[in-house]
C-alpha cells in the first residue's frame, strides 16, 4: 500500500510539473482542429502560451526565478530553430505575422517547456545532486553539444562521440530525489535518456498536430526517426546543465534557504 501512496505522489508531481508542456501540445491540438478567422494560428498559438505562462506565474506555479530560466531557453531554442529552418532540416509552412527568418516566435516555447518541466520537477520533488563535475567540465561538454547541433552540417557529426563523453563526465553523478519522506536516486545518465524518449514522443505528437513538418512529412505523417531521441538526449543534458548550475550558485547566494 505504501509503493501505491508513493507512485501516486510521485505521478501527482510529475503531472504538475508537465502543466506548461501540456498546455503547449493542448494548443497545438486545439488549434489544428479549431479554425480562427481573426488570427493566424501560429501568432494565436504565442498569444495563448504568452498567457498561459503569466497565468502559472501569478498563481504561484512557476517563480520568478524560473520564468527568467524558461526565458534563457526560449532563446537558446529560438536561435536553434532559426538555424535548422534556414539549413532545411524542417519547416514552419503556415503564414503569421510573429515568424522571425521563418520560425514562429512560440517554437521556443517548445524548449523553453523543457526548462520548465526540469525548474518544477527539481522544487517539488526537492532535487539534489551528487558527483557533479563542475562548472569547466559540464559547462564546457554543454557548450560542446549545442555547437554540434549547428557544426554538423558541414564537419561530421560528433553526437555520438558527445555521448560517450556524457557518460564519462556523469559516470559518478546521481540525482536524489525525495517523494514525502523517502529518499530516492537514480543515475543521471539514465535520468538524462527517459526524458529524452519522452520528449521525442510529444514531438511525434506535435509533428502529427502540424507544429512543424520533417522534410520526410511533407506528404504525410509518418513517425519521427529514431535516431532523434539522441538529440533530444544531448538537449537534455544541456538543459540539466544550466538548470543545475543556476541551482548551485542560488543556493551559494543563500545559504541558509537552500
């Protein structure tokens, strides 16, 4: 009986974490279905997670400290998007009047539900960490990934060497984590993987919502590659990274609260 009290604490939290991510593919969903005269959906689709996040805010679902986190991803995920739209890796077909270079000012909201998820997850389940490397090594591993998200299109593609880097670095890393009064760990790369999967899961649901279209979609749906959940892998990591870092200096700041 206490495994069930537990798993249902646990997936209570989790599904409070994911409220951004789910308001996201809920407006994709919505929006595909349901036709707005007055806007065009991509611009409707910013106004509405625009307010979504104002809405968590002021309810005390989201701080401040972690609306300025999810801003940092916006960007970082922005940038990245602008480059893959311009390099044709996918595209954003449909007209709008909040596109920059051809991407619409929300996809970065995709990455930013990301930071999202982790900023939430960490409170609520009072995350910690043991065996992390250190700002030089995972700082400079982080930077490393997102450049061979951009350098891949004209040197080869060092992912998988990334990879093996990543479980290197994190050999000795585990996140703890605490569900009412028990104390749980998991190994980070581990942690870093099943995140990963389920974001390439919500991407073949956004794809198939008409978010954003593969090259190989343009006819029709088909499932997103497998060899996307390495990608989605490696931004993970990135996002930890930052999350985590932002954590420990806050926590150096104020000693006494952390």
């Amino acid at each position: 009986m206490k495994s069930i009290t537990q798993l249902l604490h646990f997936g209570y939290h989790q599904a409070m974490s994911c409220i951004f991510p789910v308001a996201i593919f809920g407006t994709l969903a919505l929006s595909n279905i349901i036709e707005m005269p007055f806007l065009y959906r991509y611009d409707a689709i910013l106004l509405i997670l625009l307010t979504v996040q104002y809405l968590m805010y002021r309810t005390g679902l989201e701080t401040l400290d972690e609306i300025k986190v999810i801003c940092v991803f916006h960007v970082i995920g922005l940038l990245l998007e602008i480059y893959k739209v311009k390099m044709g890796s996918w595209a954003y077909p449909e007209p709008g009047f909040t596109k920059v270079f051809g991407v619409p000012l929300y996809s970065g909201f995709m990455y930013a539900s990301v930071a999202s998820f982790m900023c939430q997850i960490w409170r609520r389940l009072k995350m910690d960490m043991t065996g992390w490397p250190g700002l030089a090594s995972a700082g400079l591993l982080g930077g490393a990934i997102y450049l061979n998200f951009f350098t891949h299109h004209f040197i080869p593609d060092f992912r998988w060497w990334l990879t093996a880097l990543v479980v290197v670095v994190f050999w000795k890393t585990w996140i703890i984590y605490r569900v009412r009064t028990v104390t749980y760990r998991m190994p980070l790369t581990l942690a870093f993987f099943i995140v990963g999967f389920f974001i390439w899961l919500a991407e073949n649901i956004a794809t198939f919502f008409n978010a954003w279209k593969y090259p190989d979609q343009y006819q029709t749906w088909q499932l997103v590659s497998f060899s996307k959940i390495s990608s989605w892998f490696l931004l993970v990591i990135i996002s930890v990274i930052i999350v985590a870092q932002l954590k420990h200096v806050k926590a150096s700041r104020n000693p006494i609260k952390s």
